[in-house]
C-alpha cells in the first residue's frame, strides 16, 4: 500500500442534529443532516460500512465520556 497525502479537512460547527433517515434497506445506508451556522446546512450520506463505522465510534465515544461522568 502506498502512501497518500494527507486530504484536507473542512471544518463546520454544527449547531444541531436535525435529521437522521436509516433506510430499511440494508443495502443503503442512512442521512445525517447537520444545521450549522452558515449559509448552507450539511447533509452526509452514509453508505452501510460507513454508517457502522460511526456507530461503533459513536459507541466506544459514549463509553469512554461515561468513565468522566460522575456516578449517579
């Protein structure tokens, strides 16, 4: 495997989550709709293998911040 350069990185603060779509189709994938404060809001579409890669980050994320959270 060869070496690529670095892509670049676009940077958008999001304000808000406004719509998440799932197909019941396992062949696709889900939309992520992400409002921003900008003149454009962002919308990724996320095939299968990509959208189970976010839900195992967002997983071991939500596991690892819970280690910070005090015990109730």
């Amino acid at each position: 495997m060869t070496d690529m350069p670095e892509k670049p990185v676009v940077e958008i603060p999001v304000v808000s989550v406004s719509k998440i779509t799932v197909s019941g189709d396992p062949k696709e994938g889900a939309l992520v709709k992400f409002e921003t404060e900008a003149d454009a809001d962002v919308e990724l579409i996320l095939p299968p293998a990509a959208l189970a890669q976010l839900e195992a980050l967002l997983a071991r994320a939500a596991k690892e911040q819970a280690k910070h959270q005090p015990r109730q």
